[in-house]
C-alpha cells in the first residue's frame, strides 16, 4: 500500500486479470453410466465448447520483486485458452510514488472478449501554495501518481479513465454502487485508527464508486467499474493559526470488461465469474501490509523528531516485516489452496462488486466449498481446485462426453 509524506496514511495496493476456445467432441450414440451415476440424455449427441459448457482454469499472478523468491500474490479463474499478463510493481520507500501498483489482463484467443485490472492510481493536492510547488516539483506526471485536484468516481470516469485509458469510450449508463461505499467506509474507519497513533487531526474521508455501461466506436460494448476514496486532511500553521488542507485521491478497482455488440448476456456471465473468483493471498497480503506499516511508522519518527534518515534504515525496518513473511511463506503451499476454497473472497469491497453483476452460489466437492457465479446452474471439477467445468445446459455431463470420471459434479451448498 502506498503512503504520501504529509497524509500518512494513502494506501496503493494492487490490487489484481478474459471467449473461449471451440472444440467439438464425437457424437456418442448409446446412454452410459456417468460420473454423477445418471444415465447420459442421448436426444444432443454433440456438445461445444463455448456453446454447452466452459472450462475454466486458474491462473495465479506472482509477485516477483518484494520478496527473495516469487511469491503469489493473487489468482483468478479464465475460460480455457484465453491469454493473459500480469506484473506486480514495488516502488520503494524514498521514491516520489511509494507503494505496489498490480495489474493484469486477458483477453479471448480471438480477441472479442477481454477483461483488465489497472494498477491504483493516487492524486495528491493541496490549498497551500508553498506546498503546491513542492508537490509539482516532486511527483511530476508519473504513471501511477501526480499532483491533481480531487474527484469524486463518476467525475474521474468521466473526465480521466474513459479519455486516458478507455480510447473516449461513449458511456451509455452510469450507476452508483453504495455497498461498495459501505465497504469503503469500513476499511477508513479502520485506517483512522493507524492515523491516530501519528496524531493526525481534523481528517474527512469521501467516498464514492460506480458501475458503468460503454460502448466503443467500432461496436464493442463493455462494463467498467472503480472506487475512489479521498482523504482530506486540515494541516495547522502555527505561525498565524490558520489551516490548509491536504488531498489525497485514490483510485482503486479499476476495471474494465469488453465484448462484441449484442453479446451482453454471455459477457455478463463472464465477467461475473472472473470477478467473484479472484482471490488475494491472505500471507502475501499480511507481509505487505507489516512492510508499508513499518515504513509508515518510520517516516512518523523522523517527522515528530525532524530528523533527516536515509532510505535505507527505512529498508531496513521494512525488510524485516518481509523476512518474517518469507518464512511462513515457504512453508504454506497447502494453506495457500485453502485460502482459494474459502466461501467468500476477503475483499469485503471486490465482494461489493461482484453482487452487483450478478449473485454468486457456493459450490462443493472433495477439496472444499468455492464461490462461483450463479449464472450457470450446474459445475463440475477434476477435485484439484485448479480447473472448473461450468455449464447451463441441463443434459450435458463432461465425464459422458469426454470419458475422463475424473470429473465430479459439484454439489450447491448455502
């Protein structure tokens, strides 16, 4: 998470990810016994890929640069076939842009359906005007942070994400999403409580996040979703008793889901179980957090006593937050899965937004309960909580059609 000088407390995380490959399977002219024990419906004697069913495969995003070997930080499910990149960026203590900004992007193998995470981006503004050149001397126009007044969500989406990132994108409808505020305002409070301890003051949090609904020059159509949280806080001059104010903007969740026009049921059905499988690796965040926490609680001591410390005792502090992690790291390879059979995503604020996609049902088999999308009522797996069938069609059934009983139905639980 990232952490401006003068605010104490802005958090820049990753954050952290889309059709489907065709294949025709051999007509199957008898009923046989299957792997849910049920004679197989012979009226369909044919099924495709993208069309009856769709397998869905988990890829992880690893961070390669905060720890002494790659560690994931994050995974999701993709259809099967779809492409996909990712990185996780460190931007250390001492640099004008502290923090860890993730991103990540698929795409189909034809290229009509794509899903994309941007990194975190973070404004920083102020009313005093021998700290606005400081702050346009020292942040420049970096890619992740910059000196700018604050914006609320629809504002910035507006005026920022569809120009900059979206290619002037036509927003055809924009909503509001208040549980996601309610998130939001849950996870200040709690930040409140960390700013305390420096004796920060006279602090205003603002929050906002919409959906929308685009639409693209050449057809395609697409869903974006974002949060911004701002902090504005009152800064003392003790000289004449007066106060400036201090804003720092976040912008979180960036996300954007593109698909062909006419196509908004199926894409729907994607990205809603893209979305509600992303899980973040609960140890990977743990150490992060202890990190940037150290490094905040640093940059506090030097503040109060006006002491100008290196960088590099800050690393250190920071490093030994890192050390701690990377020895429950290296033993919690099968903890790790059980972080991904978890029936909820920990991100209270990621789970705000799934919900207003589409709901989400919990699915079990031998190795735990998942939270899928409810747009398909029926999924299978192979039992190694890497690979998912999901499928609508009642008569299918991937151990009659590819002859593999290593493919279980999975059963909903509440």
């Amino acid at each position: 998470m990232s952490k401006l000088f003068l605010s104490f407390l802005v958090f820049s995380i990753l954050p952290i990810f889309s059709g489907c490959e065709a294949q025709t399977n051999p007509s199957q002219k008898l009923p046989v016994k299957t792997a849910t024990g049920q004679a197989a419906v012979s009226q369909k004697k044919t099924y495709s890929e993208g069309n009856d069913y769709l397998i869905f495969e988990r890829v992880r995003l690893l961070d390669k640069q905060g720890f002494s070997t790659p560690q994931e930080a994050s995974s999701l499910l993709l259809p099967k076939g779809w492409k996909n990149d990712g990185d996780i960026i460190w931007n250390g203590p001492g640099s004008s842009c502290d923090g860890i900004f993730g991103w990540l992007k698929a795409a189909s193998p034809d290229g009509k359906y794509s899903f994309q995470r941007f990194p975190n981006v973070v404004y920083v503004w102020t009313t005093d005007p021998q700290q606005q050149q400081f702050y346009q001397n020292n942040l420049g126009n970096s890619s992740n942070c910059s000196y700018r007044q604050p914006m609320d969500a629809e504002a910035y989406l507006r005026n920022v994400f569809v120009r900059d990132e979206l290619g002037n994108a036509e927003i055809v409808k924009v909503e509001p999403n208040q549980s996601v505020v309610q998130q939001m305002q849950q996870n200040n409070a709690a930040e409140m409580q960390e700013m305390k301890q420096y004796g920060a003051g006279h602090t205003q949090f603002y929050q906002s996040a919409v959906n929308a609904t685009l639409r693209w020059p050449n057809g395609d159509e697409g869903f974006a979703l974002l949060g911004v949280n701002i902090v504005e806080i009152g800064v003392p001059n003790t000289y004449n008793g007066t106060y400036s104010k201090m804003y720092t903007t976040e912008v979180t969740k960036r996300t954007i889901f593109k698909y062909p026009s006419g196509k908004k049921d199926e894409a729907q059905n994607l990205f809603s179980m893209i979305m509600s499988s992303i899980r973040t690796n609960p140890f990977w965040q743990t150490a992060t957090n202890n990190y940037w926490k150290s490094v905040r609680a640093r940059k506090d001591v030097i503040h109060r006593e006006k002491i100008r410390q290196i960088d590099e005792q800050t690393r250190q502090i920071g490093n030994r937050a890192i050390q701690k992690g990377n020895e429950r790291l290296k033993t919690m390879d099968l903890e790790m899965r059980s972080w991904e059979q978890q029936q909820s995503s920990q991100d209270r604020m990621h789970t705000s937004f799934i919900k207003t996609i589409r709901e989400v049902e919990n699915f079990r088999d031998e190795t735990g309960t998942y939270e899928m999308s409810s747009s398909y009522s029926n999924a299978w797996s192979r039992s190694d909580g890497n690979t998912f069938i999901m499928s609508n069609n009642p008569n299918f059934d991937p151990g009659f059609v590819f002859k593999d009983q290593n493919w279980k139905a999975m059963k909903k639980v509440e």
